[in-house]
C-alpha cells in the first residue's frame, strides 16, 4: 500500500512537473513572438549541455569542464566575467520589465477615454438618427402635399425657361452692344456663339431674322475691333492671344488669321532685331579692321539674342497653340506650317546674320574663353528653337555659324603667330644693326637672339594652344559633334595653325637665302647665319616636338577625310632650307672678302712697288674678319673635327713655294724644273677643291667655305695683273702672313697652303721678272707685323 502511494505521489509530482514545463515552454514562445526572437533552434544547440544558452545546459557538467581547463586565475576573471553578464541581463530585465509596465498604464489609459469617447458618440449618433427620422416624415408629407400638382410645376418651369431665353434672344444685340461698349469682348462673343444656333434655326422667323441681322452687324464691328488689335504694334501678347480665340470662335479662317497674326508678330520682332543689330555695331576698329576696345563681349551680345529668339519661340508656341493645333483637328495644316516656317526662316536668316558678323568681329580677338562660351550658349538656344520648327533648318545654320566663327578665329591665331615670328626678325635684324661692342672684334648675342626667336615661335603656340583647346572643353555642347571635334583638331589646330606656322617660318627664312646682287633687299649676314641655326635646331628635334605636343593637346574622335600631314616632309624642307641658308652665308661672306681682296688688288699699281717691309693692311683685316666670322659661327654651331697631320694630303706638300723654314722647302733657283710646271705636278697629285660646294653644320666647315672663296677670288685678281720684281714679293709676303694665320680656321690645314701655292705661282707666272725673297726675311717681316 506505501508503495502503491509513493508510486501514485511520484506520478502526479511527474505530471505537476510536466505540465509546469508545458506551461514555461508555452510562456517562452508568446515571449519570442513578441519581441520578434526566432524560436528556431538547432538540434544541436538544444542538446549541448555545456552551452550556457542552451536549452539543455548541465551547471554540474559545465563546472567541471571550468575546474579541469582553467586555472585558478582564470577562473576569477570567469567569475567575475559571469557577474558583469550577470548584471547586464539584470539590468535589461529590469528595463524591459519597466517599458512593458509603462505602455500596458499607458494602454489602459487610452482604452479608458476611448469608452468615454465612445460613450458620447453613442448619444450623438442617437440624436441624429431622430433627426434623420423627423427629415424623412417631413418629405414625406412634402411630397404627398404636392403630388397632384407635380406635373403643372414641371411644365410651368419649363415653360418659364423658355421665356428667359426668348428674352435673351430679344435683349441679345443691347447686350452685345454693352458688351463693346465695355470692352468686354469676350462676354460678347460668349453670348453671340449661346444664341447662333437658335437663331440660325429659326431664321425664317421675321422676330428672329431681324434680331440676327442686327447681331450680325454688331458681331462684324466686333471682328473689326478685334482685327485691329491685332494689328496694333503696341498690343501685348495676351492681347493678341485674346483677340485670336475669340475670332476663332466666331469662325474666321484660321489661315488668314494665322498669316496677320504672324505679320503682326514679325513687325515686333524687328524691332527686338534693331537691338540686336544695334549690339552687334557697339565696337570700335581701327584702320586695319583690328578691335581695339569692343564694348559689349560675345557672351554679352549671346543676351540679347537671347531675348530676340525667345521672343520669337514665343510667338512659335502661340501659332502652335492657336492655329497649328486647331486646325489639325478639323483639317489640313499644311499652309499654316509652311507660312510659319517662312516666318521663322526670314526672322532667322536676318537674326544669323547679325549674329556672324558680330561673332567674326569676336573672333578676330584671342581670347577663345569669351568666344567659346559665347558660342556654346548660342548654340543651346539655337538647337531649342531646331526643336520647336525642324523644318526650319535652324540647326544647320548653328552649325554653319560654328564652323564659321572657328575658323575665323583660328585664322587669327595662325595670323598672330606669324606676325609674332615676323616681329621677332625685325627685333634681331635691329638688334644687329644697333649693336655696338666694346671692342671692334665684338660680336653680336646670336645665340641669344636664335633662341629669342624660337621662344617666340613656342611661346605663341603654347598660348594659341592653350586659348583654342577652349572650343574642346567638357563644358562645350557642340565639341562632342565627332566631326566638328576631328575638323577642329586635324584641319584647324594642327594644320592651319602649327604645321601652317612652321611652313611659314621655314618659306621666310628660305627668302633670306635667295637674294642676289640684283636684288634691291640685302640682309645682313648674322642674320642669315642665326636663322641657319634656327631652321637647323628645327629640323632635328623641334619640329616634331612642336606637333607632337599639339597632337597630344588636341585628339580627335576619329581620323578625319583629309590626311593629316606628315613630319618627315617638313623635317626635309627644313633641312633643306638650313643648308640654302648656310651656303648662302658663306658665299655673301665669301663675296665681302672677295670683294675686299679685289679691290685691294686692283687699286694697287704692282709693277712699279715698293720693296715689301711689312704685311698690306688688306691682309691683315682680312685676317681679323675670318676670325669675326669665326667667333660669330662659334657661336651657333659646334666645333667640328679636323683632318690630321698625317693625311695624304699633308704629305705631298714638300715642294711648296710658300713653305720654308720650319719643316719645308723655301723656293729656290737650284730646282731644274720650271715653277709652273712643278705646281701643274702637285694638282695632279691633290684632291680636286670645289670652292662653292655645300658645307656642313659645323664651324671649321663654314669657316673653310668662306676662306675658299676669298682665297679663290684672290687668284683669280692676281691672273688678271701683271707683277713687277717686288709685286711678287709682296705677295709672298701677304701669302705667308695668310698661312700663319689661315690655316686654324679649316678643316684640312694643308688647304690654305694648296691654295696660296696658287696664288703665288700665279703670281709668278704674271711676273715680268719673277725673283722671290728668302723666306727668313718672309718670314721676319711676317713676325714684325704680328709683334706690332
């Protein structure tokens, strides 16, 4: 029996205990509905008993755990880890214990009015419900009071209403008449259109047919007053707008309302073009058509256009608006657009007009910012207005007028660089005409002045380059045009202005190599030499650097028709022009020594000379001017690399006449050959001297080519004198002074003595009595002169 009552105990705590956990679960769930918690749980999480978190938690198992794997440490910061979470549960218990009480008082007192609302609105709605009653008794008694005499009253009110409008009709013309009188057109044409009909019903009518003449005759002084409005300069264009709905609707022809209102529309827009033309005069010129102060800018002028083309879209949305659109309902619009499009087109071509010549009046200024914003806003109002009337054309001619305005505008930039290249020349050529040295050797800054003119040149396009890359920028509209863009960049900018600048300079500097004798304009030879330099330092790396930049500032889209011309082209004509320019320096300088030579020659009478002391003073400055041009050339071009002592040439100089003493063979009667006959021998074994043959870019060559010629020409004057005893032997003098002194400057040093080998034999050959000095006595005069 204890068993059996244990065992009955034990069920019961077993099914108390199961019935709790039902109880806690159930709780638990309406909890995580609440607050939104996913009661999903994985098995595992429920089954771990070590996860404090977990369902199925073991305190025994998981202290052991702690016991085993900590130590003593860190098992009080456990702890003391435990108590802060402890804590921190505690305080969210109590903070959500406390929200939930708040907003269950706060519930309870709103559920508490709302019955006490609820409560009033319960007697009003009572109240209304016995009103609502007491309305439906009394209509009811209205409507049976009245059923008998329900159909009189319909027909008397019917009959009623048909009087008013018989009255209105017999009052009609009084009211149109005060209606013009009080200029309330509108009121008129609104009580006009009520009663057309009635009237054209019963026309037939004498009482009616009279009242509808005489509104016709009111209506026709209307149209009058109407038409007149719009034909009034001085009308606004509510006014006309007015005026044009009200003819409309008493049916006048939409075509011919459409051609007045359009003529009297273009005679306010003239006048708005009167501004316009009137801004675009507000400039002053010079004689040679160049601004020197324009008073209103581009993007000033782009204003008042503006005013100009929106009066103008006005007037475009208006006859869209009154006539276009109507008359699409009712029928064909073909003569109202084609008048529009005549109006727009005459309008536009006067206004474009305008427009481009002030713009190429802009466009010769270089300032490309003030252009190309200008010509952008233009173009956004001009493609606005494309869209209102594309038959029009409007576009195309924005388009024109870019194209047209561009090229201008690059055209005086090309013009500007050429002229800034021009007006460098003229600063060097008077920069050498006014320069004076401290000492009579001095030289002039050539190589300050080639680099003045090439820093013009680079100078001015960096600026064209930089003004003109305006045109392409991201906040231009019509620079995205991928031919405008390809034209823009390969044509203009890179042809017209770079390549054609660069063409410029290499023609005018190909001018200053071909003047003659017969040529009135001589120019001075510095000049020649340092634009030599110029075009050379050109040819070998500025040229392409030039363009290379200016391709790199300015890409197109896409390659464009027309090819773009090549470098190596202009790299060849420059190089070509270099060397016209060097050899013509050499031959005008070689012309002046020659020239100095020949006339020292001719002046002198040789056969009646006087024993020689001392070297001619021709000699001498002809020695100074080699070593002028020496140091001028010096100055542009690199040395140069001459031929050693040890040539072939070198050697087959030992029987020179102008050699003796240290290491030659002074001339000497003992030699059984004729002098003549023995120079003739030499030529055969020397190569062949081409006096004016090209030079090359170096200063021992330039400096040999212009001593060729002055040595040249001085054998040339002696064949054409006849020589005395001390003639001759003041020409071994000067020779000998010559190869002291010569033979640095040139390439080969044995070409000086080749050459006045020659021309002492020929000397010697024109020699009525041909005895020549001892070279130490040469050779001591030569040493005097140089020590004074």
């Amino acid at each position: 029996v204890v068993i059996q009552r244990k065992m009955s105990v034990d069920e019961d705590s077993v099914g108390d205990e199961v019935g709790d956990k039902q109880m806690r679960r159930r709780r638990r769930g309406l909890l995580r509905m609440y607050y939104g918690v996913d009661d999903q749980v994985s098995s595992n999480q429920q089954e771990d008993p070590l996860d404090i978190d977990s369902v199925g938690f073991k305190v025994d198992l998981y202290l052991e755990k702690l016991l085993k794997e900590l130590s003593l440490t860190e098992l009080f910061d456990k702890e003391r880890q435990m108590k802060r979470e402890t804590q921190q549960l505690d305080s969210n218990m109590q903070y959500l214990v406390y929200e939930n009480h708040s907003k269950f008082i706060t519930a309870s007192e709103t559920i508490k009015e709302m019955k006490d609302d609820f409560q009033h609105l319960e007697d009003d709605m009572g109240h209304l419900s016995s009103k609502m009653s007491e309305i439906r008794d009394s209509s009811d008694g209205i409507n049976q009071a009245l059923s008998d005499r329900k159909q009189q009253i319909t027909k008397l009110s019917s009959v009623h209403h048909l009087l008013k409008k018989l009255q209105f009709l017999f009052e009609l013309p009084t009211r149109l008449k005060t209606c013009i009188h009080m200029e309330s057109y509108a009121q008129a044409v609104k009580y006009y259109v009520k009663a057309q009909k009635v009237l054209e019903q019963y026309q037939h009518l004498p009482s009616f047919h009279g009242i509808q003449q005489d509104c016709a005759v009111i209506i026709t002084q209307l149209k009058a007053i109407l038409k007149q409005r719009l034909d009034d300069q001085q009308s606004k264009p509510k006014v006309i707008a007015e005026s044009v709905d009200l003819l409309l609707e008493l049916q006048e022809p939409p075509e011919h309302l459409c051609d007045q209102f359009l003529m009297n529309s273009q005679r306010q827009l003239e006048k708005e073009l009167e501004k316009v033309e009137a801004a675009a005069k507000e400039s002053i010129t010079t004689d040679n058509t160049e601004p020197q102060d324009v008073i209103m800018d581009a993007v000033e002028f782009v204003g008042v256009v503006s005013s100009f083309l929106g009066n103008l879209s006005l007037v475009i949305q208006s006859c869209f608006d009154m006539f276009i659109n109507r008359i699409q309902m009712s029928g064909d619009t073909t003569v109202s657009q084609q008048a529009l499009i005549k109006f727009v087109q005459k309008l536009m071509n006067q206004c474009m007009q305008l427009v481009k010549q002030k713009f190429l009046l802009e466009a010769k200024l270089l300032d490309s910012g003030i252009l190309a914003r200008a010509l952008d806003r233009l173009s956004g109002k001009l493609q606005t207005m494309n869209q209102l009337v594309p038959a029009a054309e409007i576009n195309r001619q924005s388009q024109d007028l870019v194209k047209q305005v561009v090229e201008a505008h690059t055209q005086s930039h090309a013009l500007f660089l050429q002229q800034k290249f021009s007006d460098s020349i003229t600063d060097v050529r008077q920069g050498i005409a006014t320069f004076k040295g401290s000492s009579p050797l001095s030289t002039p800054p050539l190589k300050e002045y080639c680099s003045a003119i090439y820093t013009a040149i680079k100078n001015g396009l960096d600026s064209s380059i930089i003004n003109l890359q305006e045109f392409i920028g991201p906040n231009v509209s019509f620079s995205s045009r991928s031919e405008f863009r390809s034209e823009f960049c390969m044509t203009l900018v890179r042809e017209e202005v770079v390549v054609n600048l660069l063409e410029t300079v290499i023609a005018s500097c190909k001018e200053f190599s071909q003047s003659s004798g017969g040529s009135s304009i001589t120019y001075p030879p510095t000049l020649v030499l340092t634009l030599s330099s110029l075009i050379h330092d050109l040819e070998r790396s500025r040229i392409s650097y030039l363009i290379s930049n200016a391709d790199e500032k300015f890409p197109p889209y896409e390659v464009g028709p027309i090819p773009a011309t090549p470098i190596d082209p202009l790299v060849t004509e420059a190089k070509s022009t270099a060397e016209m320019l060097i050899n013509h320096y050499v031959r005008v300088q070689g012309g002046v020594l020659s020239q100095m030579i020949r006339k020292s020659v001719e002046t002198r009478d040789w056969l009646t000379t006087m024993e020689p002391r001392n070297v001619r003073s021709v000699m001498k400055r002809l020695v100074e001017e080699v070593a002028s041009i020496d140091k001028q050339v010096g100055l542009l071009y690199e040395e140069g690399v001459k031929k050693t002592e040890g040539s072939e040439t070198s050697r087959t100089f030992t029987y020179s006449l102008t050699r003796g003493g240290r290491g030659g063979y002074p001339y000497s009667s003992r030699s059984g050959m004729d002098s003549s006959f023995l120079s003739n021998i030499q030529k055969l074994f020397h190569e062949r001297i081409e006096v004016f043959g090209s030079v090359e870019f170096n200063k021992l060559s330039i400096v040999t080519g212009i001593i060729k010629i002055a040595l040249k020409a001085l054998v040339e004057c002696v064949r054409l004198r006849t020589f005395g005893k001390f003639g001759l032997q003041q020409m071994q003098v000067d020779a000998h002074y010559l190869q002291v002194y010569l033979w640095k400057y040139v390439t080969d040093e044995q070409l000086v003595p080749v050459l006045l080998d020659e021309v002492l034999n020929s000397t010697k050959d024109r020699c009525i009595d041909p005895v020549l000095m001892e070279q130490s006595v040469v050779e001591l005069i030569c040493e005097k002169t140089i020590m004074l």
